[in-house]
C-alpha cells in the first residue's frame, strides 16, 4: 500500500476520533462552508487515470453527521466533522502539495482562494502517489461539506 494511501486511511480514522476529544467552540458561518466547498469542487479536476485505483467507493459513515432536530443539539459535532475534515487536509498540505508534472493543474488562484477559505472555517472552528491521496482526500472532504449544507444548514451562523 502506498504511504499516502495509508496516510489517507489513518486521516479517516484520526479525523473521527478526534472529533469526539476536541469539539470546535466557535459556530462556522454558512456562508464560509458553501464558499470553501465551491472553491474545493472547482479547484480539482476529474481523478487522473493513473490514479483510478485510487477513486474507490469508500462508505463516508454517515452516522458522524448526527440527525439534526429543533433544538440544534448535535450542531457542535457536525461543525466537528467539518472542522476536522479541513484541518487533515491543511496538516496535508503544510506537508506537500502536488506538483502539476504529476498530473494535477494547480490553478493558483482557485488554490489560494480555498486556503484562505480553509483557514477561515478552521480559525472559527477553534475559537504522485501524494496526488491520488490528495485526489481522494479532496472527494471525502467535499462530500463532508456538501452533507453539511444539506443535511445540517441550520447549523451554520447567518451573517447579517
């Protein structure tokens, strides 16, 4: 197994128990979420071919994103999926980014735009095999977001 493959699964794996010792005390805004994920879905392109064993269907255990009710009582553990999420993936890139001859078009723009993005949502939150983990981070990491805004958009602060 490539060491970015099990870096990947160790992310998982650490991302949700993490999440239950080190809850965020600060709400994220909404309108920062539905920004970061946008700015992630159009950062990446499609999988590259030599990464496709990568693009497996891995479950994402729903169950992390609790039913949300009237009262919100479980909006600190979905900002905690989000909050970690995004913290894995920024412990990825101080480490190494992709570089474009391994097969990822990096758009600067588009990349600085969701670190700033990235940055943001986890200050609030807190009051080539490299390529194919970062790849299948990136797709986790949007379908966090995208549950969240689905599944849990009260949970997220309005600004007025």
């Amino acid at each position: 197994m490539m060491p970015s493959s099990v870096l990947f699964i160790v992310l998982q794996l650490c991302s949700l128990q993490l999440m239950a010792v080190s809850m965020p005390t600060c709400q994220m805004q909404a309108n920062v979420v539905k920004k970061t994920h946008q700015a992630l879905r159009d950062l990446g392109g499609s999988f590259p071919a030599h990464c496709l064993q990568y693009n497996v269907n891995i479950s994402f255990p729903y169950s992390t994103f609790p039913a949300t009710t009237a009262g919100h009582p479980h909006c600190r553990r979905a900002s905690a999926v989000v909050y970690e999420s995004l913290k894995g993936m920024q412990q990825i890139f101080e480490e190494e980014l992709p570089a474009e001859e391994s097969g990822v078009n990096w758009d600067n723009t588009k990349l600085s735009t969701f670190m700033i993005l990235q940055d943001r949502l986890l200050e609030q939150g807190s009051c080539n095999s490299a390529v194919c983990g970062w790849k299948a981070l990136m797709r986790d990491v949007l379908e966090v977001l995208e549950i969240a805004q689905l599944k849990h958009e009260t949970c997220f602060t309005r600004r007025r």
